[in-house]
C-alpha cells in the first residue's frame, strides 16, 4: 500500500514538471516564444466597409420628386402643352443619378510578430552597443600608448641630441670659444 501512494505522489510531481519547465523557457526565451504565438495564432486581417449617403443629397431628391409629381399631377389636370413637359425632363436631367458613397477600410496589424521584431532589434543593439563600448575602451588604450611612444620618442631624441653633442663637446668649444 505505501509503494502504491509512493508510486501515485511520484507520478503527481512528474506530472506538472513539463508545465514548469515550459513556463521557464518561456521566460528565458521570450522571442522565440512571441515567434511561435505569432505563428501558430495570427491575427486575423479583417475589413470593414462603411456606406455614407449624402444626405442633403437625399433631401434635394425628396424635395424634387414632391416638386415633380405636383408639376405632373398639374398639367394632367390642366391638359398643358409641351413646353411645360420639355421642362420637367431637363430638370429631370440635371439631378445626379445616384448619391455619394464612401468607403472605410479598416486593417489591424500583429502585434505578436511586432514584439517579436522589436525582440530582435534590441538585442541585436544591445549587441552593437556592446561592441561600440570594446571599440571605444579598446580606442583608449591605443591613445595612451601613443602617447607613452611619443613621450619616448621625444627623450629619446633628447638623448640623442645629449650624447651628440657630449661626442662632438671638443670641435664644438672651438667653434664656440
């Protein structure tokens, strides 16, 4: 009995190993795990279109259609010429044939793959700044022995110039003197 409780606690906390395991790598990963969620569940691009009439527009036709229909109802009660009917259809020519409509699309972006990218981006700064901070000490140090060699450089040809004229101290005199 106890080998069997033993055994079922063995197979409880081996059993929620993976589920920690993968919490922790995806801590420790944090790109790959952004990639791999922008991958398996993209978002969706999705459009919407928005129809948008013109409604002084549609009130100019209202209005219209109620002025035509008097004027028609008129000269059929009336038995007018054809002067009044030329009339109307010119009037009928110049209203525009159908209202304005506008068109809104609307896009969204993945944001997953977004934060993967910036992800990447600053790591491969991170890296360069890095790299920039080795160049620069490594500038400095160059500079400073530069400048050691052109300070013994300098003493050198002091001591050049000593031992010159320590050689030559004699013919010098007799020039001098």
């Amino acid at each position: 009995m106890r080998n069997y409780l033993l055994f079922l606690g063995c197979i409880i906390l081996l059993s929620c190993n993976s589920a920690k395991r993968l919490h922790r790598m995806m801590d420790n990963l944090p790109e790959a795990t952004a990639k791999e969620c922008a991958e398996r569940y993209p978002i969706k691009e999705t459009v919407e279109e928005v129809f948008v009439a013109d409604t002084a527009l549609l009130l100019q036709y209202e209005t219209e259609f109620q002025y035509m229909a008097r004027l028609i109802d008129s000269l059929l009660i009336a038995n007018c010429d054809t002067v009044y009917i030329d009339k109307i259809k010119e009037k009928i020519k110049k209203i525009p044939c159908k209202p304005e409509v506008k068109y809104i699309i609307k896009t969204q972006e993945s944001t997953a793959k977004l934060e993967a990218v910036q992800m990447n981006c600053d790591r491969k700064l991170e890296a360069l700044s890095q790299i920039n901070a080795q160049n620069v000490t490594e500038i400095h140090a160059l500079e400073f022995k530069n400048s050691k060699l052109k300070t013994r450089t300098n003493w050198m040809w002091v001591i050049i110039v000593c031992l010159t004229a320590f050689s030559f101290r004699r013919q010098i005199a007799k020039i001098i003197l």
